[in-house]
C-alpha cells in the first residue's frame, strides 16, 4: 500500500511540474502585436527596393531579384488596399538606393547597379506621374545609406561604395540644393536603419566589419547628433538592457507608430524576424511578438496611422512580394480580422 502511494504520489508531483512548465512556456511567449496580410504586391518578387510615402499612398520600385535588377514603380493604395503600377524609374535599374518624401513629392537616389555605385537622384511628381532628375547626391556615390526627411527637408547619408561613409547631406525641395550637415559621431557604415520620432531622427546599428550596437538622435533645430544607449546589453550596472540580445542587426524595416520607434526583420548573418519597439520618453527597448510573415532581410516597410506595412525582402534565394500589416497594441491572434487605419 505504501509503495502503491508513493508512486501515485511521485505521479502526480511529475504531472504538475510538466503542466506548471507548460503554462511558463506561454507565458513567457511573446503576443503583444499582430499582423495581418493583405493584399500583395503586384511587381516581381524582390528585396532592397525602396518606398515612400504621400497621403494615402505608398510608393514602390527598384531593387533586385537572384537574376535582374528592377527601375519599375507601384503605387500601394493605403485605404483601398490595392496596387497599380506608376511610371517608372527615369534612373538605371539598381538596388540598395535610398528614398524620401517631402511636400508632397517622393526623392529617389544612390543606390548599385551592379557595376557601379550611384549618386544620381530623381523627384517624382503624384499629380502628373512623372519623374525629374534634380541634383546629384553630392557625397562619394554609395548604397545601403540611409534616408529621412524631416519638416520638407530631405537627409541622406552612412552607406558604402567598398569603403563605408557616416557623412550627412541634407537636400531642400525649395532650392534644389543639397547641403552637408554634421556626420553622426558613430562608426562609418552600411545596412543601418532610420526612423523619425516627434522631429527627430534615430539611426540605429548596422554594420562596419562587426555589427554595430551604437544608436544615435539627430536633432535638425541644433544640427547635432546625441549618442543614446547602446542596443545590447552593455550596462553592468542596470537591468533595462539585460534581454537586449537580438536588436542588432543590418538592413532592416524602421517606422515610427504613435510616438514609439519600430525595428522589424533585416539579418545578423542569416535573415531574422523578431521585432523590438523604442520608446524615446527613457530610452528604452522592448520586445514584440515576431513578424509573421517570416524572416527576411532588405524588405521595405512604412506606417500610417496605427499601424506599420512591410513587404518584399528576401531569405537566402527566395524573394518576397507578400504585404503585411503590424498592429503594435494589439494582442496577437492567428485569427483574427484587420480592421484597417
């Protein structure tokens, strides 16, 4: 009998410490996000093209598949959730170029044709479905730099030809000028990322030999960048940093939702998709539930209104052309219905 209910005993204990297990499992899986797929791009499967914003739309074009490079443009309706195709790129086909908007019109530039790195750059006009060269990037020619605008005036700068650059211009749409603006004080390097927060603009790791762990804040009212924490864990003194181990990456999708900064895919080696939000009132980093999509690195991604949009990318030889959205507040299900902005 005693030996009986020991057994029942030993039983029951290793029963509940599975089911304790379990239960700790889910709650520490990460569920604060969800995603959405719509409808998907209409163009060639392909990674490292650019897009930009106006109104309700978002553009699309350029970048590169495993066989050609691409100078087509679409336009993504926001709303309608649809695409038709715009006219294309005047510039060559190329990849790794960057872009922006301001007043109202999308700037286009730099970027590997496959020979040779570029400098030219190209405005596109909504209104009339045209495109206007305007002023060569006046820096060394490059790609995978990075870009942003900010109160109509347009930044560019960071990337590579080879050697990797951190110097800065800024282009004014009024004047048709570029102007060089203070270099960021970090590393010189490529595949780093941008997003602008409240009239300020973070850009954020990439890569220099190493990747590279730095985050820095420009402010254009001083022209001056200010070094923030570092995105890993670096601080022995503090715990805010202690599960910064997978924020550091290259080529990744960077938008701005409701005040907060998001991270999303790009690759530390091999392609990745877990996604982290920066919350600029401390400084701070927190995860959110992984793309859904799947991993992939050189995708492009914009926001508009609660939520953020990614599309393209690629994952070792397989190029994408699927679109999704990404609601940051809301708890993930696998089921449920996008209500839209």
């Amino acid at each position: 009998m005693k030996i009986t209910e020991t057994k029942f005993l030993f039983y029951l204990f290793v029963i509940m410490f599975a089911l304790s297990s379990c239960n700790g499992d889910d709650d520490d899986e990460i569920t604060d996000g969800d995603y959405w797929e719509l409808a998907g791009f209409q163009g060639y499967a392909r990674s490292a093209g650019v897009l930009f914003v106006i109104d309700d739309k978002a553009y699309f074009g350029t970048g590169r598949d495993a066989d050609d490079r691409y100078n087509d443009f679409w336009c993504y309706d926001i709303t309608g959730n649809f695409w038709k195709q715009v006219a294309d790129f005047p510039g060559s086909a190329r990849n790794g170029a960057v872009a922006f908007s301001a007043n109202g019109k999308g700037y286009v530039g730099t970027g590997y044709d496959g020979e040779d790195e570029l400098s030219d750059f190209y405005e596109y006009d909504p209104s009339s479905n045209t495109w206007t060269q305007i002023a060569d990037f006046p820096g060394e020619p490059r790609r995978e730099a990075v870009a942003f605008a900010i109160d109509g005036i347009g930044y560019v700068g960071s990337g590579s030809d080879g050697r990797d650059y951190n110097d800065f211009y800024s282009y004014n749409p009024s004047t048709g000028e570029w102007t060089e603006v203070l270099g960021f004080g970090g590393k010189k390097r490529h595949g780093a990322t941008s997003f602008v927060i409240n009239g300020k603009a973070y850009i954020v790791s990439g890569q220099e030999n190493s990747y590279l762990d730095d985050m820095w804040e420009y402010d254009p009212s001083t022209g001056l960048w200010t070094q923030m924490r570092d995105i890993s864990a670096t601080d022995d003194d503090s715990s805010f940093d202690d599960d910064y181990t997978s924020i550091v990456r290259i080529n990744a999708v960077g938008f701005t939702i409701n005040g907060k900064g998001y991270l999303i895919t790009g690759a530390t080696g091999t392609a990745i998709a877990n996604v982290w939000e920066y919350d600029p009132s401390d400084d701070t980093w927190t995860e959110k539930t992984s793309f859904e999509g799947g991993t992939r690195t050189t995708a492009v991604g914009f926001s508009y209104g609660n939520y953020g949009y990614i599309t393209s990318g690629r994952a070792s030889s397989q190029y994408y052309y699927d679109l999704w959205a990404f609601g940051p507040d809301i708890e993930y299900d696998e089921d449920d219905i996008f209500v839209g902005n």
